[in-house]
C-alpha cells in the first residue's frame, strides 16, 4: 500500500496521468470544468493538479477559450496492484462469482494495473474473526482490493482498519463503503408486494443469521414488514422472515417447522442453494410450483436456470458493471474515492412460478 501521504491535487493529478497513458485522452484534455466533474474535486484542487502537470510538461499552459493540450503520454508513473477475491458460500454462488471474477481479472490487465493474488486461498464464513480476517489481508500487500460479494463483517473489519477497498455486492447496505450493491431491500419489498397482490398472505423470506444481525428487525426484514403493513396484513418476524443457522438451526429444520404451521404459500429466496432443499421437501409432500407454491429468487444464475425455467427472479446483473467497478477500485488505490456506495436496482423477471393462491 502506499504510504506516503500525498495531496489531494497530487493523487487528481496521477489519475489524469492514468488516464492519459490508458487512452482515455490523447490529444487534449476536458475543460476544468469538465475535468472536476469527471475526478468529482472541486475547481481549486482541479487548477492545482493541472499546474503540477503543467510543470511535468504533460500538458501545455492555458490558452484563453482553448483546451489545454496533451504534450506528452507519460509512462505509468506507478504500477497500481489490485487483489481481486469472491466469499463462496455455496456452490451456484461460485459457479457465477468465478465468470465475474475472471472478467474483472481481464478488465484490471488491459488498463495496465497489475492483479495480486491473495495469499490466502480462502476466508471461511465459519472463521469470521478480527485475527483470521485480519490474516487474510494483512499476508497480501496491495494498493487496493475488489471484493464481489462479502460477508459483512469482512468489510466492518476493513473499514475499522481503513483498508482499501471496493465492493461488488453482498449483504453491506449502509456501510460507508465504496461499492456498487444490488438493492435486495427493495427487491424484498417489491416481491413480497407482488405476492400479497396474487393473494398469498403466507410468504416465508428465510434469513441467514450467521449473514445478518439477530438483534432486532434487520433493513431487509422491515421493508417486508412495510409491505405487510400497506397491505393492511399481520406481518410476524416467526412465521414471515424466520431466522436459520449453519450451527443452532439448520435451513432443512427450518422449512420443517414453517411447513408445520400453516402451510406456506409462497417463498422468497436469496439464491438458488436455498431453492433445492425447498424443493425436495415440495417434492416429498407432493406441492407443485406455482400451482401450490409461488417462489421468487433474489438471484441470477443462467446456468440453473436451464435447468429450473419458470422461476421468477429479481436479477442484478454484476457483470454490466465490472469496468464501472474497476475504475472505482483504482480511485480508490490512488485515495480519490468519493466513499460512496451506489444501490443498483434488481430487475423483475416474471416467468410462471407465482400464481394466485387457490382457495381452499
């Protein structure tokens, strides 16, 4: 990482000097206006980045009503390192995260920042202590990492540690991170909104409490809440939004006892991992989907869905922004990074897996 402080105006001025040497501009620059806007600094930093270039004789001095020209296509002043790492929770996750990760692998190459690999393999979602995360990062030195979808509390520990990063999705809304997250909150509003709409009132949402916080309601469980609540319905965190564990609840006892109250009419899933034990167990009991049993699936994974057509999804496609996310991760390497975290919206693919609830 670097270590050396180095001003706002130095760090602008080494990113249009990325730029300039990645193509971005050849023969002359933006308006300062303009430039400010794309390095989104303000005016006075964006004057004194152009000076310091000026003074390296990258580009020409200003010239009244005329854009300053590009003398010089400078060398890579540094050679920017960049980790790229994917958590695995199961294995329709890796099958996806692999592609993602091999695309953003290639992104990083052809604009010429060098790709580390971490020196850890793997962190497990068992083992999410300060030490064992502390390990991971600590054993690889890099000037920024792009992790696709983390646990929360790997990014709770880099931003404790301030270390560099920037993420792909994962369970992190409203963390102060730079990143670009799938809006599954919204995604969990919409869907439950949909069901109530085709009559189900009976719509289990499992959370993975190793995943999200067991105290209280978490952001994902109130927007499913809210939609009970519009629709004027009782809404219950036990029998709506009902918490599993890898280690006291199992997600199989967990669709066990759900199907020991009143049977469930519809389901919301965060991924297809979660749909196979479900549908063994429909399966076992003889319950069709859709025509007993509406899912939706907050997830996208063209490869199964060959093999499960008519599963209604909420889709974010990750791999649209892979070159939005790279340029975001040397932002952050070279300490330019608004912070920001950006919410993408998930899509609604309606196919044939919700219906409306049949009376009984």
């Amino acid at each position: 990482m670097n270590s050396k402080k180095k001003k706002l105006s130095e760090l602008a001025a080494e990113e249009v000097q990325d730029r300039i040497a990645n193509g971005e501009w050849s023969t002359t620059l933006p308006n300062e206006h303009g430039l400010a806007d794309v390095l989104q600094i303000s005016r006075r930093v964006t004057r004194e980045s152009l000076l310091i270039l000026e003074k390296s004789g990258i580009i020409s001095a200003p010239v009244r009503g005329k854009r300053r020209s590009i003398l010089t296509i400078p060398d890579r002043h540094q050679s920017i390192s960049v980790a790229v790492y994917f958590m695995p929770y199961s294995l329709d996750n890796d099958l996806s995260s692999m592609l993602t990760v091999k695309e953003i692998t290639s992104v990083i190459i052809h604009s010429g920042m060098h790709v580390v690999t971490p020196a850890h393999n793997e962190l497990s979602h068992a083992d999410l202590t300060d030490v064992a995360i502390g390990a991971f990062f600590n054993n690889s030195k890099v000037d920024a990492w792009i992790l696709l979808r983390p646990a929360r509390a790997v990014v709770e520990y880099t931003l404790k540690h301030k270390i560099p990063v920037f993420c792909l999705g994962g369970d992190i809304i409203g963390l102060n991170v730079p990143s670009i997250v799938d809006n599954r909150t919204k995604a969990i509003y919409e869907g439950t909104k949909i069901l109530l709409a085709a009559g189900h009132s009976r719509i289990v949402a499992p959370f993975r409490q190793d995943r999200h916080p067991s105290a209280g309601l978490n952001h994902m469980q109130e927007a499913m809440k809210k939609a009970f609540d519009e629709h004027k319905t009782q809404w219950s965190q036990q029998y709506h939004a009902p918490y599993w564990s890898g280690e006291t609840k199992s997600y199989c006892e967990m669709l066990a006892e759900q199907f020991k109250v009143t049977r469930p009419t519809a389901f919301i899933l965060g991924s297809y991992s979660e749909l196979m034990p479900l549908l063994s167990y429909m399966n076992f009991m003889r319950l069709r989907i859709g025509e007993d049993i509406s899912i939706i699936i907050n997830q996208k994974h063209p490869e199964l869905e060959h093999i499960l057509p008519g599963i209604d999804t909420f889709e974010f496609d990750e791999r649209k922004l892979i070159q939005q996310a790279c340029s975001e991760a040397k932002k952050v390497a070279i300490g330019i990074s608004d912070g920001e975290q950006k919410l993408i919206d998930m899509a609604h693919h309606k196919r044939k897996s919700v219906q409306s609830v049949k009376n009984s």
